[in-house]
C-alpha cells in the first residue's frame, strides 16, 4: 500500500468518504481543496494497487494451472510412446512369427 502523507483534515475526509469529499472540496482552491485532492489521489493509487495484487495473484495461479497442464501432457506423450514401442514390438513379433 502507499505510505499515508501528512495530510491535513485527513480523519474528516476519511469520516465523510470519497464521495462527499470529492463533490464539496475537490473544486475548491484553498488548503483545504488542495488536502482533499492529495487524499483522493491517495485513495485512487490504494485502489490501483489493489486490483494490481489482484490481477497478479490470478496471472500466477494462470501460470501455475499452465505448469501443471504442461506436465500432465508431458506424461501423456510419455504414456502414449510406450504404448507405441509395445504396439510396434508386437507387431514385428507377429511378422517375425509368420515368416518362421
């Protein structure tokens, strides 16, 4: 998360919400228009880096669904090799056993 500035009225802004704060001191010019748009901006960047984390955490568990399907194919292709050297032995025991 951000590190929190010294804002002034902070404990009002965050007792009245971002709404309120937005549609009665963001227009304004003075100190206290200038504090509510530096607490908005934080609570915009909170935001942010939370979905961020969010995003982040569903792309590894993509990732990781991705490593484990690798593998299971992996072993298919494995499985289906072996499967293929015995069918093939079988079949050149079979020729071999007619030519006898």
């Amino acid at each position: 998360m951000t590190k929190e500035r010294d804002i002034p009225h902070r404990e009002a802004f965050e007792n009245q919400g971002e709404t309120y704060v937005r549609y009665t001191f963001f227009n304004r010019e003075d100190d206290v228009g200038m504090a509510a748009r530096a607490w908005l901006s934080e609570k915009q960047v909170e935001r942010e880096e939370v979905a961020a984390s969010k995003r982040d955490a569903r792309e590894d568990k993509t990732l990781a669904l991705a490593s484990r399907a690798n593998r299971i194919a992996w072993i298919a292709a494995a499985i289906a090799a072996i499967s293929s050297i015995k069918e093939i032995k079988w079949i050149i025991n079979s020729v071999i056993s007619l030519l006898k």
